[in-house]
C-alpha cells in the first residue's frame, strides 16, 4: 500500500471511520528527522497492507496537530476503532514502529 496524504478536511473518514488501523506520521518539510524517518514509514506501509498509511503536514494541517497535542516530530500516531492507541516521537527504528502497530 502507499501512503496517503491526510488533510483535516477527509480526516474524519480516512483515519477515524476506517475499517483498520491506521497510522499517521506528524511531519513537515523543514524536519530533517522527519526526512530520515520517512523511508521507514514507506516501507511499512509496503509491508504491512493489513494498515492504512498516512502522513500529515503540520504546516498545513496545524489545526491538525494542536488536536493531537503534536509539540514534536516526527511524530507517530496509530489509530485503532477511530481512537489514537500508541505514539511515539522521534526517529524511532523500523522494529519499534511494527512493534507500536502490532
């Protein structure tokens, strides 16, 4: 699967109704961690079809991030039955994040 870009303005169904998990990587273009942790998030979302993928550019989407009390990123969240289940915060290598989505 690949990742999908989420905007506040389908977030309601993208993450919150759907019928898997999800997760959400925090991020915005000026982060160099976000950079550095964003092919490990592309490989999971290749990896793991049984979730839904989606990154959220706090820039654009800081309405978004205040929601879910993002005060730094890279910043992951999974979603489970429309309800954030597990974070995390930093560059986290690729084992904890499948352990978090597991």
């Amino acid at each position: 699967m690949s990742v999908h870009s989420i905007r506040s303005n389908h977030f309601q169904t993208e993450v919150l109704e759907s019928d898997r998990p999800v997760l959400i990587d925090f991020w915005a273009t000026w982060c160099g961690p976000c950079h550095m942790v964003a092919p490990v998030v592309d490989e999971i979302a290749r990896e793991h079809p049984e979730i839904k993928v989606g990154k959220v550019n706090v820039d654009q989407e800081p309405a978004l991030a205040q929601k879910f009390q993002i005060t730094a990123i890279p910043a992951l969240i999974l979603f489970k039955n429309g309800q954030p289940v597990a974070s995390s915060v930093g560059v986290q290598p690729k084992e904890k994040i499948e352990k978090m989505i597991k």
